[in-house]
C-alpha cells in the first residue's frame, strides 16, 4: 500500500489519441493546366489577397477555382473539403487576418 | 474444501494482542486456522516475536483479503467453507468467537479473556487506505480505463506535471486514481459514459477523463456536475468551441450557473464573483479549460492562436444572484424549468466595468449601459457581436421600476440602434464601420448594434454595494460564429 516508494502513478488527462502516419501528397509538378483551388474563409479583404492570386496563377497558366468556407469561424465542411480534393490539384487558403 | 478460521488481525490493535496467544496456541496443535496481517511484514514479525508467537502468519499484500471481506474491525474471524463465508465475528466476543471455532471443528481455549470488547478499526477503514482500494476495484470493474502515468520517485509531481505540457501553467492538482475515484462521487454518470467530443482534435471526453482535468483544477465533488454540464455544452457544435479556440480574438467560454444548486456547490454570485478567492468557482472554470487543453489538444499559441488571450482563459465562471434580481432566473429566461440548475456558456472577452452612479431611474441607466454595448468590439462594427451585462445596484433601480429583462433589452436595442450615415466606413475619421457599396444609399436609415434583443445577454450578479455593471463583449456570434448553450446540472445527491 505504499505507493510512494515506488514513485507517484497518476492518471493521463489526455484523451490517449494515437496519431497515425499519412504519407504525404505527391508534389505537384508546376506543369501549366493545373486546376488550384483558392479558399476564402470569410475574413475582411481575404477576397483582395486571392484576386491577386488568381490574376497571377492565370497569368501562368493555371487554371483557378474559387471556393469559400459558409463562415471563418468553423472547420470547412467534410463536403466542401471532398469536393476540393477531387476537383483540385492543390489549394491555396487565405488565413486570417 | 473443509471448513477452516480465518483471523484477521493488526499489529497495533490492543484486542487483536489478546486474543494472539489463544489463537496461536490453537494453530500448533494443527487447528484448521489461519491467521492474516493486515500489517506489514517487519509489524507483524515484531509482534510475534515480542509475544513470543510460533504459529505461521499470513501477510494480507495490498490488503486483497481483507478488501474481499472487508470488515469494520479487527479481529475479525471468519468462518469459510470453501472459500464461502458461513459466519463472523469482529472484535472480541468470547462465547461467539469459541463456537465459531467449534463449528470449523477446533476447541480454542479463551479463558482469561474479556466476554466483550471492541475492536479496531480495520486498516480498510483508514480514509487513506479506503480511497486506494476503492480506486483499485474502480480499475479493475472498468469504471477507470486512463493509462497510468507513473512518476519516479524522486520526481516533483507538480514539476512533471507542468513538464509534459498537461498544465494551464498554473501547478495542478495531481490527480491519482485515488482523487478521481472520490471526485466521481459527485456525479450518477457512468465514469465511461461519453460526454462530448472536444475540440480541436476531438477527443473523447468521458466522464472518468473530464473528472481527471477536474481534479487537475482543484474541484471538490459538488463541482463535477457543473463541469460535466459545461463540457456539454463547450461540446455542442453551435457553440463553435473549435472556432473559439482558433481564433485571434481574445474571448474564451464564459460560464453562468443558475439555480438553487449553485449556492450548495459554494459557487460565488456575490462580491468579486468575477475574481479570485472562491474555490468552486475558479475550480469549474478552470476545469473546462483544461478539458479543452488536455482532452481537446488545443494549446495557446499552437491550436490557440489568440492574439491576446485574456485571464479569463485560465477559467471563467460565476454563479447568478437570483435574490434580489429583477429578472427571472437565467436558468428559465433559457427555457429551463423553475427550480432546475444550469450553466449557460458564453464566448466571452474579458469584462469591462460601466460606470453609473448618478442614475435613479431606468431610462438613465439604460441609455449608460447602452454607450458601452455600442463600444463593444467597436462602436461601428454592427450584428457581428452579443453582450452580456451584470450587476446588481444596478438592478436595483430596474426592480423597483419593474423592468423585466423583455423590457430592459428592448430599451438597450433602442438605444443601441444608430443612425446609418454615422456608422458608414470613413464615419468619424475611423475606416472601420458599414460598406457603403452596401448601405450607402440610406444614410438616414436607422440600424441596431446587435441582430436582437436576445443577443443581450442580463444576469444579476455581484456585491451589494457599488453603482456598476459588467460588460461581457462576445465573439462572432449567431449564425455565423457562436450561439449561447445552456445544459441542465444533474444534482449529486
């Protein structure tokens, strides 16, 4: 019953999640014609930031796909997410703020 | 298997030292008899030799057998057939004791001894004994799963806490199995039961890990079900924890219990109910915030990219003075049955002091609080933000007028609701403000601070002497940020 002798044993706080190994996306080769999504997430002037961005991915060739979270302040849908991922090459997110 | 005695004895019990010899004796003849120790080894092995004892003694480790029998006092006899208990006696009681003997099929020889005499209290009944092994039966019937972390024995459990990043940078309480297990007694819930999933990383938060971080924090049993409730709500998708954390702006969850419970949980609606110094209070706020850091995954100035934070991210929660408020308790403002007890979680700023002490009517008073609402984020920045206001001299004057919180808002959108020209971009030389490719053309046009009177929060708390109110501004709000929740609190006894 002495515990003490062999050292404290508490009991974890975190919720014991395992992280998995995801390999990473094969690189893409820059090669013109890809599709590049750009997310707004909703944030003043994010709009400013990704004209300009696509102005200048269309000046070489790439082809742009606007898309947009519903409001900054959540997760983009799985939905929306899906929809990016097989639609898109890569996708540019224009943070805050 | 025969039928055998069992004796259950400690080193330190007078009754148990008088009884010793008569059992030992019985034992060299080749009694069906064992004698067990709920003392250690080098008690008991003085103990026997300073008697001058010779019979074998069983040492009862970690106490299983007597936990399995678990007796009030020693001695306790014991009469098992086959491992099955037929009868008992604790304590010394010399006729019962001797036929006990006779019907495990042995004489024990107790003359000279007592007819009657209490015993001691069984090392199972020392608090501290009693908590590890009510911890240990909670791990082995399920109802505690964590991984154990097991601390050297030279290292500082504070320090080694607060080294594996498990801390609000404040020393924590170390929660062993044995501060869980007691803690869990404030609540029926299932120590498994799952009571959200918390972001950012969605991790389960079970009965048994929210009371984990609740010990962390410093709560006492009666503060569980709070904590329990506010993790409930944090946990509901309209609330918008995830944003709440992510975001730059500094507001936090703010939680508001109302109801008869929160005074028997010793939570604070009075003087300095913002502040420190009462424990429940402190205690469940913090708790939530260590749920969101420990079982969440959301660190400041990683997953938390708050610009500033404010203190009330180490925890913010305060109990509504329902005695002398001019409203209706908070509790059934949000559709909660009269008598029922509440927390209500808010995204919340720091709060800010308004001052008013001139004013004795209601209008007054209304239109001082109504120059703060209009400040809160900034005085042209409409719809996106709700407010919260609090205090009590203030409410004075509200009751003794009779403005019920109906009233009060309706009078704090009027007041709030602004000329649109004034509100424009550009307006007063601040480039904040409405898009005038949106509103331009109605500068005459009227338009209210917040999307509605409900998006004014009022609750009455705090000392009884001072002119003032508190003025919560809140995160984005509404649709597109963060709706207020409100869970009932399930009593805990």
């Amino acid at each position: 019953m002495d515990v003490a002798a062999n050292g404290l044993e508490l009991l974890d706080p975190t919720a014991e999640r395992e992280s998995g190994d995801r390999p990473l996306a094969a690189p893409i080769d820059g090669a013109a014609g890809l599709r590049i999504a750009l997310l707004d997430i909703r944030k003043p002037r994010g709009d400013v930031f990704l004209d300009e961005l696509e102005r200048l991915l269309n000046a070489r060739g790439y082809v742009v796909e606007r898309t947009a979270k519903p409001t900054f302040t959540r997760p983009a849908p799985a939905d929306l997410r899906r929809e990016i991922a097989e639609r898109c090459d890569a996708l540019v997110e224009a943070l805050a703020d | 298997m025969a039928r055998e005695l069992v004796a259950i004895i400690k080193h330190d019990c007078p009754v148990c030292v008088e009884l010793l010899p008569a059992l030992d004796a019985a034992a060299q003849d080749g009694a069906p008899l064992r004698i067990v120790s709920q003392s250690g080894g080098g008690d008991t092995a003085a103990l026997w030799e300073r008697l001058r004892l010779v019979s074998p003694v069983e040492i009862d480790e970690e106490l299983a057998l007597s936990a399995l029998y678990d007796p009030d006092a020693v001695p306790a006899l014991l009469l098992l057939d086959g491992g099955e208990e037929r009868g008992r006696v604790e304590g010394l009681a010399r006729d019962r004791i001797a036929d006990l003997a006779a019907e495990a099929g042995f004489a024990l020889h107790l003359d000279g001894l007592p007819a009657h005499r209490p015993g001691c209290a069984s090392r199972t009944r020392d608090p501290l004994v009693a908590a590890t092994l009510a911890a240990r039966a909670a791990r082995a019937d399920g109802r505690l799963r964590s991984r154990t972390l097991r601390l050297g024995a030279h290292e500082d459990p504070f320090e080694a806490l607060h080294e594996r990043g498990l801390t609000d940078g404040l020393p924590v309480v170390p929660p062993t199995p044995e501060r869980v297990v007691a803690l869990l007694e404030g609540t029926r819930r299932h120590p498994q039961d799952v009571v959200g999933i918390v972001p950012p990383y969605g991790g389960t938060a079970t009965v048994e890990k929210v009371a984990v971080n609740a010990v962390m924090a410093g709560c006492l049993p009666e503060h569980l079900p709070f904590v329990l409730a506010a993790v409930e709500a944090a946990c509901e998708e309209r609330f918008t924890m995830h944003g709440l954390l992510a975001t730059t702006h500094p507001a936090g969850p703010l939680i508001v219990a109302s109801g008869p419970l929160t005074e028997r949980a010793g939570l604070n609606a009075r003087g300095n109910c913002l502040g420190q110094g009462n424990r429940a209070n402190l205690a469940i706020g913090r708790s939530l915030q260590l749920v969101v850091r420990n079982i969440g995954g959301g660190r400041p100035q990683i997953e938390d990219r708050s610009a500033h934070g404010n203190p009330g991210k180490l925890g913010a929660c305060f109990a509504e003075l329902q005695e002398g408020s001019p409203w209706e308790p908070l509790s059934v403002d949000r559709g909660f049955g009269a008598g029922e007890t509440t927390v209500t979680l808010w995204a919340a700023e720091a709060p800010r002091l308004i001052v008013d002490q001139i004013a004795r009517d209601p209008e007054g008073l209304c239109a001082s609080l109504a120059l703060a609402l209009q400040s809160v984020a900034h005085p042209k920045q409409l719809f996106i933000w709700d407010a919260l206001v609090v205090g009590p001299e203030h409410g004075r004057i509200l009751r003794e007028a009779g403005w019920d919180r109906a009233r009060t808002r309706a009078e704090l959108m009027r007041l709030t609701t602004s000329r649109i020209g004034d509100m424009l971009r550009g307006a007063g030389g601040s480039p904040e403000g409405l898009d005038p490719a949106v509103f331009g053309g109605n500068p005459d046009g009227m338009i209210p601070k917040f999307a509605g009177p409900d998006r004014i929060g009022l609750v009455h708390a705090g000392g009884s002497a001072g002119l003032f109110s508190m003025v919560y501004g809140m995160w984005a709000s509404g649709e597109i940020g963060s709706t207020p929740v409100t869970r009932s609190v399930e009593p805990w006894m």
